[in-house]
C-alpha cells in the first residue's frame, strides 16, 4: 500500500501543528534538500558572473526572478500539506512572480511615494498598513493566480478572518525574519571584505 501523504492526513482532520512549534524547522526550511541547492546555485551564480560590470545587474534579476519563483513553488506545496521542500524547481509561471513584483509595488511602494509629499505621519501609517496586508495578498495571489483579486480588501479581509488571530502573529514572524535578515547583511558588509560579505549577503536575503 503506498505510504500515507500528510496531505491526505491532513484532509482527514489531523490537526495542524501550530507554527509557533516548529519555528526552528521553519527557519531551517530553505536550507534542507532542494531548497539548499537552489540557494547554492544561484549564490554562486551571483558570486561569480555578478561582478561583471555591464551583465552583472542582468544576472542579479535572473537570480532573483528565480528565487521567487521557486519561493512560490514552496508556497503552493506547502499549501497542499507537504511539508518538505518541492523537488520541482521553477515550475512556478513566470507571470505569477510578475504579479506579484507588481503587487509589492502597488502596495508598499506607490502608497509611501504619495504620502511622503502629504505627511510623514500618514506615510508610516500606510507602510505599516502594507505590512500587515501583504501576507493576505501575497496568499491569494498563490492561491488564485489572480492580481485583481489578490488587490481586492474584502478579500484581505476574508482571509485573515478565516485565519484568525494567528495571522497577526504570522506577520510579526516575519517581520523578525526580516529584521534579522537585514541585520546580518548589515554586519557582514561591515566586517567582512566584499568577497566573502558578497556570496553569504546573498544567502542571507534568499533564505529571507
């Protein structure tokens, strides 16, 4: 008899772990089979053809196009209760990833731009505001492969009503992920000569 999938568990009702109890796995996902070989791969990549001074930013965009897309692809198979990384790299369109480049910049960036000129004040509301709705949207864009949907806030709404207060936690999670990701990149370049800070900045922001 074939071996009994997690997501089948999980449609017959076993309960769901919380996340808050597998933090450390959490932080440990990237770096476990496929994940660790597509961070390997495109470091590399990076560390090596990035320093060309006239394709070296067409290398980067590669690179990170194809982070998010693999990110993605984590995305839709953990939704699906697999909880190890996906053996399939790239599968992802590569106009989802688009959508949501330009989802980013609906939300964070458009809104700081327009109230800088209004008022500080408002500008690191909206900020904040994007934060906390980012997740949301980013789900649904996964979910329904839709950009109009995934800007819809009734929909926001929805979801994290469905969610629950976890929701609220999963963001300041990530949050923290950020924060540390940002700090470490901030201590390698200040310690470190730029071949080595360079390749292991790289590692810090793609497991970000």
């Amino acid at each position: 008899m074939p071996a009994t999938t997690t997501s089948a568990a999980i449609d017959r009702g076993t309960a769901i772990v919380p996340f808050w109890n597998r933090l450390r796995d959490i932080a440990r996902y990237p770096f476990r089979e496929t994940g660790l070989a597509t961070i390997a791969v495109l470091t590399l990549l990076v560390s090596t053809l990035g320093w060309f001074p006239v394709g070296g930013w067409i290398i980067m965009l590669i690179c990170w196009i194809a982070a998010y897309k693999y990110a993605f692809e984590i995305l839709q198979t953990s939704a699906h209760g697999h909880l190890e990384p996906p053996e399939t790299v790239l599968k992802v369109e590569g106009s989802l990833v688009f959508k949501y480049l330009i989802l980013q910049i609906v939300l964070i960036a458009v809104p700081i731009i327009v109230a800088y000129w209004l008022s500080t004040e408002l500008a690191w509301m909206l900020y904040l505001l994007g934060i906390l709705m980012q997740p949301a949207a980013t789900l649904l864009l996964v979910m329904e492969g839709s950009l109009s949907a995934a800007l819809r806030p009734d929909r926001w709404v929805q979801l994290i009503q469905r969610i629950g207060w976890a929701y609220l936690a999963v963001c300041g999670l990530l949050m923290v992920f950020q924060g540390s990701a940002q700090n470490a990149e901030s201590l390698l370049s200040q310690w470190l000569p730029g071949l080595i800070s360079r390749p292991l900045m790289m590692v810090c922001s793609l497991w970000l």
